[in-house]
C-alpha cells in the first residue's frame, strides 16, 4: 500500500483533469499511516492546505484534532483525504481567497483518485466528513443532517458512515449552532471509535 499511496500522489501532482489545478498552488493528496484501517475524507483543501500541501491543517483541521482527541481516536493512525485534490476559491476585493463548493465536473474528475487511494488503503472504516463527500460517495440524495451518525452499507468499505465536516463548527450562524455541530461531530466520532474497537485485531500481514 505505501508503494502505492506514493506513486498515486506523486502521479496526483500533475492532475489537470480539471480547471482548479490552473489555480490551485499545488495538489493535496491524502496523508496518513499506509495501514491506516479508518480513512477520513472531507471535501477539499482549503486556503492553508493549499499553501501547505496538506490535508486539515487549517481551522478546520484544528477542529478535527480537538473533535478526534475527545472521540478518543488518534489522529496519526488515522489516513485524511479529500474527494477534491485543489482547492477551489474566488477572490473578494481584498484579494483573499474564499472557498467555494465544488462542483459536479470537479468532483468527477477526482473520483478516480480517490477511489484508487481506498482501493490501496482497504480500510475497514470509512467516514465521510460533510455533505460534499457524503454525496459524492453515496449520490446526490444522501441528506447530511438526516442521515450523519448512521452506520451505511456502501462498497467502500466495510463500515461506513458521514459526520457533519468541521469547518461546519466554524460556520455556524451562532455559537449555540456551533457546540451543538461540534457535538454531534464529536458522538459520531464517537461511534467509530467505538465501532474500531469492537473489531477484530488486523491481521500480522497488513503493513505497518
């Protein structure tokens, strides 16, 4: 899987599949222990994982952490991806870079490298982290606020679920919407951890 997950970023680089890689400082691949058995994915890099290279490390990801640390699951075991690989903004007047949503076209050209970084990975637990994903995974009816915490039959992987992203914490209108996003992420959380400790050890073979 190593082998792999590094020629796939290395080939990832030179995406031009579509017109955010004209844009984009760089591509953020996916990040995280080849044997990971629960894999993340989110919806795009935003403006520091742009600059950076790397995925949730931006306010959103210090959210993550906080979230992860309180689910008790721990972030360096954990592989965190993106459907989409650039990150897709405008510019206000101020010349800052806002994030945007992708759209349909982006996420399709994406899809074949996320589908190959699973496919390298084979987790055992996959989490959708907000509704771009969700629905990228799932299709276009899947509904983030009915539907988040609930274990999914998907071919992904064999333990699916979504859970609200965490920049959903930090867009929140109030900050009574905000804690009560933040804890729902955080029982979700919750819930795989408890799912990943209720599985059978992996096997010797898987590498390290």
């Amino acid at each position: 899987a190593g082998r792999e997950l590094a020629a796939l970023a290395h080939a990832a680089r030179g995406c031009s599949g579509c017109e955010l890689s004209l844009h984009a400082s760089q591509t953020v691949f996916g990040r995280g222990p080849r044997n990971a058995r629960v894999v993340l994915v989110g919806e795009q890099p935003g403006d520091v994982e742009d600059r950076q290279g790397l995925p949730f490390v931006g306010p959103a990801g210090e959210v993550l952490d906080r979230a992860l640390a309180e689910a008790g699951l721990d972030r360096s075991r954990l592989y965190v991806t993106n459907v989409v690989k650039h990150f897709k903004f405008v510019l206000d007047r101020g010349k800052r870079r806002i994030h945007q949503t992708p759209g349909a076209v982006e996420i399709a050209a994406c899809q074949p490298w996320l589908e190959a970084e699973i496919e390298a990975l084979r987790p055992v637990i996959l989490v959708c982290l907000g509704a771009t994903a969700a629905r990228a995974l799932f299709g276009s009816e899947f509904r983030i606020l009915q539907q988040h915490g609930i274990w999914l039959k998907s071919r992904w992987a064999p333990h699916v679920m979504a859970t609200f992203h965490p920049s959903a914490v930090l867009r929140a209108g109030d900050p009574e919407g905000s804690e009560r996003t933040y804890r729902f992420l955080v029982e979700d959380l919750r819930r795989v951890r408890e799912r990943l400790d209720s599985l059978p050890a992996p096997a010797q073979s898987r590498e390290a």
